[in-house]
C-alpha cells in the first residue's frame, strides 16, 4: 500500500513476529505432527492401510514443511488443487515481485509475517488435502474441543447470568440495559485471550467467571468506545419501524470458550433487540490453531444442547432455534483464510465486501482480525484508526481485541510510552485489549 509503513517481519530479530517464526510455529507444526501420530489406530481402524499411509503422508509433509521454515527456504507455490490455489499463487507472485526490489526471494525471516504465517496455515492444509482419505482431518480439532470442556464452569456461570439477563430484560431501563450490554461486551473481549495459538497450541482455557472480572479488567482496556456502540444500536432500535431490520455481523475468531463469549453476546443482541439479526463468520480450513469452523461452530451449540446443565442447555436450544428461524445466518468465505490485508477485500472479494456493507455495524473480534485490518505495519501508535483501515469501511466497525502483536493505533500521546515503561511487553501478552470503533464516514 503506497505510503503505509512496512510490514512486520520476522527481519527484525527480536521482534515478536521473529520469536514467533522461530519458535511458536515450529512448535505448532511439533504438535500437529503429533497429533496425526496419536491418530495412527483411528486411521487404521476407519481406512485400513491406505489411512496408515495417509498418516505417514502427512506426517513427512509437514515433516518438510518444518524444516523449511527452520532453514528459511524460499516459500515455494501451491501445487494441490483447491478453490483458493490460484488466488494464493498470485499473491506469491507479488510477495516475489517485492522481494525482487529487494534482490531476494519471499522467506520465511525475509518476506511479511502476516504473509508467512497465513501461508503456514494454508501449507498445512494442504499437506491434509494431499493425503487422502484423511484429507478432511482437523489436526486442531482435539485442541479446540478441550478449550471447551476446560471452560465449562466458567460457561455455565455465563450462561447463567445471559438466562436471567433474558428473563427480566423487558423491566430493565435504558441505563440498566446499556450496563447489561457494556459487561457482555466486555465479557466476548477478554474471551480473546483464550486462542491457542498465542500458547504454540497449549491448552489456553478460562477457569473463572470472567463475569466477576469485568470491573477490574476496565483498566487495561487501552481504547474503549463502547459507548459509540451503545448509542449507535439503541438509536437503531428506536428508530426501527416494526417490519425494519437492525443487523450485527460478527466476524468470529477462536472456537471454544471464546465463541461462546460471542454467542452469549449475540443472544443478549437479540433479546434486548439492539440487533434483529446476527451474522457469523467463520473460517473455511484450521486456521491459527484455534479458529471458529462450520464445524467447530456447529459442535459447540450440540454440546451446549446436550449439556446437563439445564442454562447451558437452555442456551444451546434458543441458539439452534435462532439459526432455524434465520435470525442467526452463518457464512463462510476463501477471503478469510488468505493472506491479504482487509483495505484489497473489495477487489479480492467483492461478494463479502458487498455482504457486510448490509450491516449496521460489524465486530471483528481477535487480535488477528485487527492486523488485516491494519494492514499489520508499523504504525506510529498514535495514528488514527481510520488511517490505518486505508479505506476499509463496509459500514460502522469495531475491534474487540486482545494484543498480541506488536501493532496498534488510535492511542493518545505518551499513552504507548507510559504503557512500555510499566510493562515491556504490554503489546503482546493479550493482558491488554481495544474495542475501537470506526464509525460512519
Ligand atoms: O502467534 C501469535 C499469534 O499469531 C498472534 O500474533 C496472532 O495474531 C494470534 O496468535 C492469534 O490471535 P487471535 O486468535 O486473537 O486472532
Ligand atoms: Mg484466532
């Protein structure tokens, strides 16, 4: 992008995007290996020999993928056959038409770490759609699924709060409302400390009820326009007419605790009626460990249904009632899972671009998200959020983040430097979080 500042890259030694290179992808690759060698009976058992080959496949394909990332290898194209491959080797083609300017090719240190990492992610993939018949196997399933059952406790205490949040939600006032709505919001943002990918794929599980920390987690919110939030929805909602629509798109990030965070949120949405209909977004392959699939999607509300626990229970059986009725509409899309930064979706994608254009406002939830959204440069800190979006805006939008990585924007001056010298690393330990908001042009 002309006049932005450069990308992130594992160049800078030191940098987070270096030690995440270096060590949390390897490690990630480490344990998805083992995870298909744990899986060797399962494999037996369902394909016979031609899964133990499967296995043995992927296992050396990833095996070399590893080890071309150790050695800094050029990133060499796709050649498996999927709907995203060409628009993947095309835009290999322009990371090498930049490194050409630097008389290099795209690596693994060399090239933009939002690039490599995405690229990590698609590589091992591939290495799955390579090796039938367990080419639809989810090397980060398990993961996903134990964030899940770890959190249960803090689960029911949420979903137990949502249930009788919903049941007195008609006598509550306009300031009681607007504080029920502030707490989930804020709840959905801290459940985007629990991605594993953050953790190199170690389990990452919320233990307490998140609910009781909302009040002492306000002070690390660095940017906190939840009241544009509120003023821009309860506005909607007084000015909708009986048949008018008020729509919220949630662009998801992690499965297991985290999804129910914003799934908690989504219902509330409707209950209050600050929102008529919610839209998800989710990933179309694994992604970064712990990202939400059609599948992860589906497995936790038939989970929460299947609960013993009669809220969580209660919750799993509204939210399938909502995607029966439509007022919950998922969607999946390639755009999410490839490498470009949000400000090209309208040309990469214009169908998606066109899509969240229908909505009133649009969450995109997790640290990821927020470096497409800033193209994940070294912006000055103070730089204003619009800036940084380079003409990204489908509609209003807002960021619930956690950091973890070493980019951010839209914050006051002396705000960075004071943060830095209390806490080094105060970019990318997900202690702190943003919800900031972009609102209309
Ligand atoms: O490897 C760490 C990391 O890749 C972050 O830098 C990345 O953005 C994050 O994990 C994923 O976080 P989230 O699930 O919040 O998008
Ligand atoms: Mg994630």
């Amino acid at each position: 992008m002309a006049g932005a500042p450069a990308s992130l890259s594992g160049r800078d030694v030191g940098s987070f995007a270096y030690l995440t290179i270096k060590d949390r992808i390897p490690q990630i690759l480490t344990k998805a290996i083992d995870t298909l060698h744990r899986h060797k009976n399962e494999f037996f058992e369902k394909h016979g020999e031609k899964g133990t080959e499967a296995e043995k496949k992927a296992i050396s394909l990833l095996s070399k993928l590893r080890n071309e990332l150790q050695t800094d290898k050029p990133i060499i194209p796709f050649v498996e056959k999927f709907v995203d491959t060409d628009i993947w080797n095309q835009y290999l083609e322009y990371q090498q038409s930049l490194a050409d300017e630097n008389d290099g090719k795209p690596r693994w240190f060399f090239s933009p770490w939002l690039f490599v990492e995405c690229y990590m992610y698609r590589r091992i993939h591939e290495a799955i759609i390579q090796s039938p018949p367990i080419d639809d196997f989810d090397v980060f399933q398990e993961s996903k699924e134990q964030n899940f059952f770890e959190s249960e406790e803090s689960i029911i205490a949420l979903c137990t709060h949502l249930q009788e949040l919903v049941t007195t939600v008609e006598d509550l006032d306009e300031n009681q409302l607007k504080d029920a709505f502030f707490k989930l919001l804020q709840v959905s943002l801290w459940g985007n400390k629990c991605d594993l990918s953050l953790s190199g794929g170690e389990t990452s599980s919320q233990r307490t009820n998140i609910i009781n920390s909302v009040e002492e987690l306000k002070p690390f919110i660095l940017v906190n326009d939840m009241d544009h939030l509120w003023s821009l929805l309860n506005n909607c909602r007084k000015a909708r007419e009986n048949t008018s629509v008020t729509r919220v798109d949630i662009v998801l990030d992690n499965s297991g605790f985290e999804l129910v965070t914003d799934l908690v949120l989504a219902d509330f949405l409707l209950s209050s009626q600050l929102a008529t209909e919610i839209h998800f977004y989710g990933k179309t392959i694994p992604w970064f460990v712990s990202d939400t699939t059609l599948h992860d999607f589906n497995w936790l509300i038939e989970q929460m249904k299947d609960s013993h626990h009669k809220w969580m229970a209660k919750c799993g059986a509204d939210w399938e009632t909502h995607i029966k009725m439509g007022r919950w509409v998922y969607h999946d899309h390639i755009f999410w899972t490839l490498p470009h930064e949000f400000c090209v979706m309208s040309q990469v994608a214009p169908d998606l671009y066109a899509e969240l254009q229908k909505a009133h406002l649009i969450l995109f939830k997790g640290d990821l998200n927020y470096r497409k959204l800033t193209g994940d440069r070294k912006w000055e800190f103070t730089v204003p959020f619009r800036q940084a979006l380079a003409g990204f805006h489908p509609a209003p939008l807002c960021s619930v983040r956690t950091l973890k990585a070493e980019v951010q924007v839209g914050l006051r001056p002396g705000q960075a430097e004071q943060l830095a010298a209390a806490e080094p690393d105060w970019l990318t330990t997900g202690k702190f979080g943003v919800l900031q908001f972009d609102g209309p042009l």
